[in-house]
C-alpha cells in the first residue's frame, strides 16, 4: 500500500517540474500557494447518522467534514499533513497532532487517502500561474474496505470527469468549514493532546 501514495507523489512531482518549465518559458512563473487537508467521514450510511465526528483545533472542537489551508511561505521548513495513521485518531499538520475524536464512542480509522487534487488558485502576480494541492484523509470503520469513495462526497449531480475533491474542498469553502493553519498554529503544543 505504501508504492501507491509514493508512485502518486514522485508523479505529482514531476508534474509540477514539467509545468514550471513550461510556464517559466513563455508565461512567467508558477507558483504553489497553498496545501489544503480534506478530513471527510466516510463508511456506511447508517454508521455516518449514528456516529458525531469532530476534531480539536485551538482548543475548539469543530465537526466533520473540514478542510485545513496552510499557505505556503518561503521560510517555512517542509512539513506534512495527513494522517497520523489509522489506529492513531488523529492527524498531523506538520509537527501538532489534531485529534479526532466520535460520540458516542466507537472504534474508527483515520486514513490517508489516494485521492489529490491540483488547484489552479487566482494569481497575486501578474506572468505568475498559482496552484495548490489538496489532500484527502477519510475517518471510518476499521472494516471499511473504499479507501477513496469520493462518490460520497456530493449529492449534486456532477459530470463524472469533474474532480470530486476539489468539488468537496468548494463545498466546505463556501460552508466556512475551512480552516487556515498559521505559522503559530504549527507550534507542537499548542493542538497537542
């Protein structure tokens, strides 16, 4: 299971480097603004009615769904978002733990997923092409076999070629589900349990 997140990021990678030299060439630059974190609860339907998920962030905890943005920076050191792995019940944005927690009181997963989506963003620039990545971490039973059922993520009637994630990530955007991650939120104590 690991070679699919690793293939999925070395080809990530050389996507971007491909489109920078392109937009380098002949339109300016390109630029990542941002990382965004989906965290969607996924299973069963009867189980997502009967079970409340949330997770505590700044000492407030906020239900599920939610998306975190952490802006990217150019002195920021590198960092990771997702999972904290699937037994844990939590997550990780950079060094914190976020923990993830259920009423009333049940055995659940907090699961990377394969799911990614690439975000053309409006530039701040002019000859300046913006992208962001989003990421996609499901919460569900330990039995849960769809790792990625991004069919559960709308009721709409969407095209089936449309990228479901970034289609979530609006829906929780124009929610204010949306979650923008600071500098001083990434302090380790500060969301820690």
């Amino acid at each position: 299971m690991v070679r699919v997140p690793a293939i999925i990021g070395i080809l990530l990678l050389l996507s971007i480097l491909l489109l920078q030299r392109y937009y380098q060439q002949d339109r300016g630059e390109l630029q990542l603004d941002a990382f965004y974190l989906v965290v969607d609860v996924e299973g069963p339907p009867d189980w997502r009615k009967e079970n409340v998920f949330s997770v505590i962030w700044n000492e407030k905890t906020l239900p599920l769904p939610i998306a975190f943005k952490v802006a990217m920076v150019e002195d920021r050191p590198q960092f990771s978002m997702g999972s904290g792995g699937e037994n844990f019940e939590h997550l990780k944005i950079g060094d914190c733990q976020v923990p993830v927690s259920v009423n009333p009181r049940i055995k659940f997963h907090v699961r990377n997923s394969p799911a990614f989506a690439i975000i053309d963003e409006k530039p701040s620039k002019r000859n300046t092409a913006e992208i962001s990545f989003a990421n996609l971490v499901i919460v569900c039973p330990p039995e849960f076999e769809d790792r990625h059922d991004l069919q559960a993520f709308s009721n709409d009637k969407l095209n089936a070629m449309e990228p479901r994630l970034e289609v979530r990530l609006k829906q929780l955007m124009d929610e204010g589900r949306l979650i923008e991650v600071t500098a001083s939120d990434l302090i380790p104590q500060k969301n820690a349990n």
